[in-house]
C-alpha cells in the first residue's frame, strides 16, 4: 500500500502514520499546514517523495529536510501531493474545507481517499460523492466506520435506519444553567476519546455529531429522518443500523482511533492487530439515553441545515469552526458559539445562490463569508 497522508502532525495524521508503520504501508507523501519539527520528523522516517506545506516554509525547514523528499507549498503543492505518482490512496485528514480540493483531486484520479477531514463532506458531499467510485470514500471517522462495516460498504437500504453514538463530551452532566460559564480548560476534558481542541468543543456543543449526521446522509445516501443519534457515555458502541424488521446491529470497539484509520487504509481486507481488544466484563455496562435537545441547540440546527442543502452546511461548518476558535481564545462564552453560527446560517439565507446545488467556488465563496461574518461579529462586540 503506498499513500499520502495530508495533515500528517495532526492527531489523526500522527496516528495514521503510526498505523501505516504497523501495516507495512510506503508514504510517498506528506502534507501539512505549517513546517515543524514534528513533519521534519516524520520525512525522516518515511523519507517521501514530496513534502508539501500550505504555509510558505522558512530556509531552515528547507534545509532540513531529507535528500530525494521534494518540497512544495501553498494549496497547489497540497493538491500535487494528492495527486503523487505511485500512490493507491490519500488520507485526507487537514481541517476544514483545506480538504476539499485534494479530495476531489485524488477521487477524480481514480485514487481511494481515506477521509478523517468531516467538513469535507458536510460542505461538499454531493460534489464529492459525485466525483468518487463505489467504495472509493473510506471514512476514517470512528462512527462512520463502524456503519460502514456494518453496511458492508454501501448505501442505507429503504426502511433501515442508522444510529450514531455520542459521548456527551466533558460537560455532559454539567446542570445546563452552568454551560454558559464553562471554560476551555474545562470544555477540553474529553471523557472517552483524545481528539484536537476543536473536535473536543464540537462533542461538547454535539456540533460534532450534527456535522457526523450530514457526513453519514451523504456517504450511506441515508435520508435525515433515518438518522439517528443517542447519547453513549461509554463510547464503546459506535454504530448501529436498525432493519425494517426491528433487528438492530451495532458496532463495538476500543475507543482508539488506530482502528478506524487501519480499516479505512485496508478495506476490503480485515485489519490485524491494530488497537487493543475490547474487554466486555471489565467494563461492566453499558448506557445510552436521549439527546436533549434543548440544551444541544447546535445537532437540531445541523439536521435544519443539512435539510437545506445547498452552502448551508459550509456556512454552518465554517461559522462554527471560526466560534469555536474564539471560545478556545477567550474571547467568547461557550454558549455564544451556537448563537453566532445559527445568526450566520439565518444571514446566508439572504446570499443570492443560482438554481441547482453549488459549485466548488461557491462552497468557498460561502465558507469565507460565513468566517468573516462570525469574526466581525465578535470584533463589533455584536454577539451576546
Ligand atoms: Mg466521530
């Protein structure tokens, strides 16, 4: 197997090249948004083809690199590292929609794209599972990986139903008269998973999981009203399809992402030994209970929008991502992050938008609008 990993210092990045070490993968190539220490690390080891950085790299990166690995930057060089000869499959696992262009690159060059990157598919999904071939778009993502397996790689049957699990995230039992005052430090303490701070926010806020169920209506051409979501403090289930027949199926697994990464990498194939092994009697029970969706605004706004279609998923991406930063600054309170990006999403609907679904630059066009709309809002001091 021989791949490129784009958003290779990342969490999911760093785990995936531990994986590729473990299933006996080549990387031809390795992308990032900024050079480091830690990309100059992993050339060494991997010694690609190419290394491309959306930020222009200073002399000292340049310098450091090892001979026969090729340097390249900006979104172009990303996209040649998408597109790098020799090459079976990409993960895509940069953040926000930095993924776009190289995952429809790579689909369009008949290359599998293992996707970590959910924004993705929550701003594009129609224009990305138009461009990709059966079985060519292998999430990454833990919840849709288990449905994936547990579909056997295609599409929701009429009359199933899937089900995605939610931790609750670090305030899950916080009263909800308190969120307004919660912290990042607090925010930050996942019960069950370790993810980057802005995946941490969004299962905090289910923002995560409202951008996992447009994710899984788009992948298993599933309608919204046979998605659904349950809280699972445990984590350990991840995914369940429901048959017309009451029958439900679920997918259990350690909570260690290693898995759904070598899955995704090995699909069709079983993946070996990867991650720990699930021990059922220690862990005793298992639980699950509604989501309130009172105190989770953010999952009913995310069905909302992803009905709408259109550049309202990449506004609401975009708008949220862009909140969740400012929160993670300081500079807002926790429960401020719903108010703004529901307050873009209603404002992009005054956007003038032509007939039929958005194209790329539209998608883009929407995404930069709805940052520059959050980031004047806090800036003009008009969020509450
Ligand atoms: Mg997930």
């Amino acid at each position: 197997m021989r791949l490129a990993v784009l958003g290779a210092t990342g969490s999911v990045g760093r785990q995936a090249l531990d994986v590729a070490g473990k299933i006996g993968a080549d990387v031809l190539a390795l992308g990032a948004r900024s050079a480091s220490d830690a990309l100059l690390r992993a050339a060494w080891t991997w010694r690609p083809r190419l290394v491309a950085v959306s930020e222009v790299p200073d002399r000292a990166f340049r310098d450091g690199l090892p001979p026969g690995s090729r340097l390249v930057s900006g979104a172009e060089g990303m996209l040649e590292a998408a597109l790098v000869p020799g090459a079976d499959t990409v993960l895509v696992a940069v953040t926000g929609t930095h993924g776009l262009r190289p995952t429809l690159a790579a689909l369009g060059a008949g290359r599998r794209v293992a996707l970590a990157n959910k924004e993705t598919l929550v701003a594009a999904g129609e224009l990305v599972m138009a461009a990709a071939q059966p079985g060519s778009v292998l999430p990454v993502d833990s919840e849709h990986a288990a449905l994936f397996h547990l579909l056997g790689g295609r599409g929701l049957e009429p009359g199933q139903k899937i089900w995605i699990t939610a931790s609750g995230g670090a305030l899950r039992d916080w009263p909800e008269a308190d969120l307004e005052r919660a912290r990042p430090q607090d925010v930050l303490r996942h019960p069950t998973w370790r993810m980057g701070a802005k995946i941490t926010v969004d299962s905090a806020t289910l923002m995560n999981k409202g951008l996992e169920v447009i994710e899984a209506h788009h992948l298993f051409r599933a309608p919204y009203d046979a998605i659904g979501v349950v809280i699972h403090p445990e984590s350990v289930v991840h995914g369940m399809v429901e048959g017309a027949d009451g029958s439900l199926r679920a997918e259990l697994g350690p909570t260690d992402m290693a898995l759904p990464i070598a899955r995704a990498l090995l699909w069709p194939k079983e993946a070996g030994p990867v991650a720990g092994a699930l021990d059922l009697a220690s862990l005793g029970q298992l639980t699950f209970r509604p989501v309130d969706e009172g105190r989770h605004p953010s999952l009913r706004l995310a069905y909302a929008v992803g009905r709408m279609g259109g550049i309202f998923p990449a506004v609401m991406s975009a708008a949220n991502e862009e909140a969740v930063h400012f929160f993670l600054d300081g500079r807002i309170a926790y429960t401020t992050i719903h108010r703004l990006t529901e307050a873009a999403v209603e404002r992009a609907g005054t956007l003038a938008t032509g007939r039929g679904g958005p194209d790329l630059d539209a998608i883009l066009g929407a995404d930069v609008w709805a940052r520059r709309h959050v980031r004047s809002a806090v800036e003009e001091g008009r969020c509450r």
